[in-house]
C-alpha cells in the first residue's frame, strides 16, 4: 500500500570539507606496520578531511550555510534548523541554538539538534519534511554536521582509514508537487555498542578523562548492514507505487567500498545509477547522502524531477530511507 | 490568524523520579555557610531527586515507560520514540536506538534523540504529532529524561538547590479531534551560555577530564524568561482561536518560585489556573511539564476536553508553547 507523500522538496544544498586532508602516507607515518594498499583496496578511500583541533561541527555547518544564504536564500524565510550532529560543541546548549544565533537567523526559528549518524539526514528529511507539511513551517534548513576524527585513536585501523569531518546545509520547502517520500525508518538497539564512543555521555561519566575511545566493530556493522539494507529498500519501493526500474539513482550512505560494492552485488543494481563519492572524500557521517546528492547536480547527473532513492545506516543500529523527486539544481 | 492544529492528543502519561531525595539538610552539610531558609524561599523547592552514580537517563526512562505498558499501552503499536535529553549515556550512539531495545519495541521504530532542556517537550510535542499528522506514525513515545544534577558542583549554590533528575513517558495518538496546537517556537541562541555545560562536548574537549562544571547565570536567565514568556503566551493565543480565558489550566515549566511567582504576576493569570509542583520534586528539566500534567489528571484537576496551555522554556536559550485539549486520563 502507497504510504502517503508529502508536499515538500529539496530546493539546494551546499556543504563544508575542512581543508586539511589526510591519506595513506599520513597513516603510515603514525602506523609504519599498516599494509596501506590492503587498507585502500579494502575502504576505496584515498583521502579524508580532517578537521583542525579548535575546528568544531558547528563552524563547519556556519561555513556550509553561509555558502547557502550567498546564493540567494533569504534568512528571514527560514523557519527551522535542524542539526543532525553526534559531535555537539557542547551537551548543553543544543549545537543548534548556537548556529541560530552564529547565522542571525530569527528569533522565531524551530531550532533543535537530533542527535543520529549515519541514517540521520534521512530521519531529518522525515522530521524537517512533516512540520512543512502540517504548516508548522514552510522553509528550514536541515544541516548534518560532525567530526567523528576527533574521537578517533591514530592508531585505530578499522575506524581511521574510513572516517572523515564534514557539514552539508540542506534548504527543505513546501513545494506544489508530492515530491517527499515514501519513508522507512528503523532501529535495532541491540546492536547498540557495535559503533560506540564509550566514555561520551554519562554511562563511564567517572571513568575520569575522555578518551579517543571510538570503537567500531566492523564484522558486526558489515551484517548488520547487508541484512537491513536490502530489506529498508524493498520495503520503500513497496511503500512507494514505483518498481526499482523507476529509481533513476540511488544514493547510499557512503560508508566504504567493501560496504557498497556489497550492496550493488546483493541487489543487482546498475553501477551507473549508484553514486559513489566516498574515495575522494571518505565517510562522512550523516552529511554523507547530502554531500553525494550535491556532487550528482554539480556533475550535471541529476534532472529535475527524477526519482532517486536515498537509504543511510549505521551507528544505533538505525536505518532510514526514502524516495523522492529531485527538484534542486541540475 | 489561527494555524493549522493537528489530529493528535495526549493520551496518557507516566514517570519516575529516583527514589533519592535531597532536602535542605542535605545541602548544609555540604555547605555549612549556606542559609538554607533564604535559598527555600526564593527557589520555593524542598525536595530535589537524585540519580544513583550508576543510574542514567536511560535507566529512568525505561521505569517510567514500562509503567505505562503496565497500564495497557501495547508496546507493538508504537511506531516512534523520541528522547529528549541532555544527559545521553553516550555522544553516540543516540540513547533513543538504546531505550528501542531496552524496552523491546518493533524494529520499525522511528528513534531519535532531540537534544533540549526545558523547552524540549513542547518541542518533542511538536515534531511526534506531525508525525502522527502527516501519517508517518499512528502512535509514539515521547520520553524525556535528564540527570542534571550530575553536572552539578555540591558548593553551586544557583543551581544545586533547583535542578531534580526525572524521567517521562507521553503517549501521542492520532485522535478524531484536533487536539493539538496551535504551538508557538522559538531561539534565542545569542544566550546560549547562560546555561551550559562547557566541558561536555567537541568544543572544549582538549580540556582534560571532565569536570562538574555546569554553569548558569540565574539574573540573565530570569530576565530571558520574562522577556520571552510572554510574548510566547500572547503569540499562542493570538494563532489559536481562543482567549486567554478559555484556558482552563496553565503548565509552565516548572523553573522555580521566584521565576513561577513572576510569571504569574506579570501576566496577571488567576493562581488556581496555574499549576505548581516544583515545591515537591524540583526542576526536572524537560520531564517538568509532563510530570505536571500527570500530576494534575492524578489529582483530578484536569477535565477530558479541558484546553490547556505549556509553555517550556531554558537552556538555549529556547522556548516553546501551546495549546492543546487533554485527552488522558481523568
């Protein structure tokens, strides 16, 4: 059965990457034992971006907003911001009352952070997409931003080779056609502590000083992944009235190569219609989808009005994905 | 001009409160300097609830919500839970995918953290029912749950004699009536160090360990709310078709006597309408609505149908308001 779509799209997006880039000498250097072609062949990522050390999500997601408001967006529509962020600057206040105020937007914005990563511009898109669509709002900016390589050790093999900092600003609006959705959301909990920072909140809040303690184990996250990711994008296409066919790209959270080559495999998809941009930039958490949907316009591979599926997964265990009509810039 | 309500209501609530109690005695045994008498008639609280070392906001939110499946609430009918808290277990992964497993919900559970303090459930309020409105979700979870007091030095004489650990569980449903809204949103993020945790997060996390170094600025924070209140007051009944007299009871976060008292006076509302309980269990951030209202069905002071007003508001700075017609118990 159609699951109800709404009248809502994304009108652009413009994102940050810190200019500081690593790749395989910067982990040799800090890792002389580390067969850096294994490494390579196994995560397609050549380079990551890094961000500096008084360089927080928040500074980054000014940067990617402002490129926004530079190309015509007007501050005073604005009438939400969600930030998608697992790297607060602080627990409290919530990181986007901070960009409110950074980026002067108005007083009467809907500001408030939702803390997910790898699937959370999808949970944004359904959260930012239902208070258009019920007229609590008519325009907001979701905005994914995080720097997962702060809390990564250098000599973590299975996590510092994949991740990368990076802000992605995306400009959501009421629009006259059903463009938004179908949706699947998900979560498996139990899986909890497969990508985990231990030592963050207030469960080891004694364990005394933070640690770069990020922890991924990569088999678990592996399954998790080819069990849930087919399943989360035959159910949207069920949801939806459309057929795989109808799907003209399909934009997957760029977690690595193993990871998407997999995907493509299991679900036969035409490489041609998967976008990948995870070797030249690496895994950017939830501002992963965002940034690959704004290289896919920029390259000119994206029309107005084509349908494309976007499917995020990852750290909770959390899963989300969606089709919709392309109508940002092509 | 009245803005859209939605078909959604309240239909039940729960929450747990550690079983810890802190009173005046407790703080001049830490604090022999402190005179106790003044700080009980300004801040007008005379019990604060405290978390075990080991217990979270996690664990508080699991008593509080399976009290409500106690109750009859079918945990297979829940399609979302939303956590607000600022007091996560971890940066990552989102407390939210944690409580999904814990309380052994559907795989199909749409699960997030909102990261906000006082304003959070009027917030919460406003992103659950739009995603019962648009028909992403028949029923959800709305929980919120902080433990503050663990960010608390014993000699912060501002905050330690008001802040409470408490957790709460709302049940939203779709409804035959609009029972929800109009909701009124704001951010003023220019405050947003008048109430922080500096050492929590990405910004100052080069600091070292982390201290108890949560921090607020009691005159600034006063002046705020009673700039903001309100006008967010006014602003809601001016969206909703409704007078100010046809509320039938007021629930505002439940800051402290001397904010309540000023709050009240200001605006000139009739003190039977207001509902207090702060006297008995503290500020408990968030969860402080919610455990008002539960509060007051308990007590028989609320009618089905009755149209009431919450109005949150804090850390952010943020606020949030709304009418909505209760709908839970009576």
């Amino acid at each position: 059965m159609p699951t109800p779509q709404m009248k809502v799209s994304i009108k652009a997006i413009e994102f940050y990457l810190p200019s500081k880039i690593e790749n395989g000498n910067d982990l040799k250097r800090d890792n002389a034992d580390w067969r850096i072609d294994d490494i390579e062949n196994k995560t397609g990522i050549f380079n990551r971006h890094i961000a500096e050390p008084e360089q927080t999500a928040t500074d980054m997601a000014v940067v990617a907003s402002e490129q926004l408001f530079k190309s015509g967006v007007r501050k005073e529509d604005i009438d939400f911001l969600i930030l998608v962020t697992q790297s607060p600057d602080y627990l409290l206040p919530s990181s986007a009352c901070i960009l409110q105020d950074r980026l002067r937007l108005r007083e009467s914005t809907i500001a408030f952070d939702i803390n997910l990563g790898c699937s959370g511009f999808i949970y944004g898109l359904a959260v930012g997409s239902s208070l258009i669509e019920t007229g609590l709002a008519k325009k907001g900016l979701l905005v994914c931003a995080d720097t997962y390589t702060k809390y990564i050790d250098k000599h973590d093999r299975t996590c510092r080779p994949i991740f990368s900092d990076g802000a992605s600003t995306t400009l959501l609006a009421s629009s006259d056609q059903q463009a938004m959705g179908s949706f699947e959301l998900g979560t498996d909990g139990s899986g909890f502590n497969n990508i985990i920072l231990p030592s963050s909140g207030t469960r080891e809040c004694d364990k005394g000083s933070r640690k770069k303690d990020f922890f991924m184990d990569g088999a678990k996250v592996f399954m998790f992944t080819m069990a849930m990711v087919p399943k989360c994008l035959n159910s949207i296409i069920k949801k939806s009235d459309k057929t795989l066919d109808d799907i003209y790209m399909f934009f997957f959270h760029q977690a690595s190569k193993t990871v998407m080559d997999s995907i493509i495999r299991r679900l036969k998809l035409p490489k041609e219609k998967v976008f990948i941009n995870y070797d030249k930039i690496g895994n950017t958490v939830s501002a992963s989808i965002p940034i690959a949907l704004k290289n896919a316009s920029d390259e000119k591979r994206l029309q107005k009005g084509a349908q494309i599926m976007l499917v995020g997964f990852g750290v909770g265990c959390s899963w989300g994905g969606c089709i919709l009509k392309w109508d940002g810039e092509t």
